[in-house]
C-alpha cells in the first residue's frame, strides 16, 4: 500500500505559495520528487507572529511535515528560526523543518539561473534583468513565481540547502 505524506510548506514571501507550487510541479516533471505527497502551501504572517499557531493547530492533527521557508535578511539564520520556532505547536516541532536563506529566497533563482551572487540577491536579479531586458525593468517580488520554469533545477541541485529542500519532501 502506498503511503500519502501530507505535508505544509509555510512560506513568509507572499508571492511564496505560487512559486513553491510551481516548483514543486517542476521538480515532479523533473522526477526529483514523487508524486504521491499532498503538498499545501500557506504564506507565514510573519516570523514571530501568534497567528502562526493558529493556522497549524488545526492541521496538526494530520500533518506528517511542516517545511517552514524564511529569510534572514542579512541577520542570524538561527534567530530567525527562533522566532518562528516559539509559534510551532508542541507536536509538530519534532515534525518541522526549517530553510533559512542568509538574505532571501531569491537565492534559489539567482543559482538556478547561475547568477554569482556579489551583493543582495535581489540587486544580482535586478543587474540580471536590466541586462537581459532593458535598463528600465527592475525585479519585482510578484515575478518570483514567474522564475520556476526558467531555472535549471540541476544547478540548483548542487546548493546544499536546496538538497535539504529535497530531502524534505522526498
């Protein structure tokens, strides 16, 4: 009998849920995952945020994982943890897996498209679109779904976050 994991990705980029749909659709064409996980994706209001245990409570009595996705904007990845860890209903910690990007998430899309990254992410994506497009377009957080189908998964398969990405939902 084939068993189903039902597992929550909780992303605190507002345009995250899109863009991990997308990319966890991709990463099944791809066959860097099966397809036999209920995979649900929610925004995080926020890292030290009550609301956060309001939205899992409900879910807690089903889930099999919870893959919280946050930035550290510059800061300490381990704080950044902390303060979404307090928020975590006592039986889904052990439950609870955390990716935690030194800046943001646009890391991914910067190595999936094998941009090196010497500053900010964002202003990596910005220099990137400015000489792919025209000086005038600049990258907005709306387009971070956008970027799922132009990546190269295999590059980003090499980033060890990304692979404990992976592990987590394989």
């Amino acid at each position: 009998m084939v068993k189903y994991s039902n597992i929550l990705i909780l992303t605190e980029d507002i345009y995250g849920k899109d863009f991990f749909k997308g990319l966890i659709e991709k990463l099944k064409r791809e066959g860097y995952v099966r397809s036999r996980h209920n995979i649900e994706y929610q925004w995080l209001p926020g890292k030290c945020n009550p609301k956060t245990t309001r939205k899992l409570l409900p879910k807690s009595r089903y889930l099999d994982r919870v893959i919280v996705v946050i930035d550290a904007e510059g800061g300490d990845k381990k704080e950044a943890m902390r303060y979404v860890e307090i928020h975590i209903p006592p039986n889904l910690k052990p439950k609870t897996k955390y990716i935690v990007f030194d800046y943001c998430i646009e890391e991914w899309i910067c190595k999936g498209l094998g941009i090196k990254l010497s500053q900010h992410p964002v202003e990596s994506l910005n220099d990137y679109l400015r000489k792919a497009k025209g000086a005038d377009h600049d990258y907005e957080k709306s387009m971070l779904p956008d970027f799922v189908e132009v990546i190269d998964i295999g590059r980003l398969a090499a980033d060890q976050q990304f692979k404990d990405f992976l592990n987590c939902i394989v």
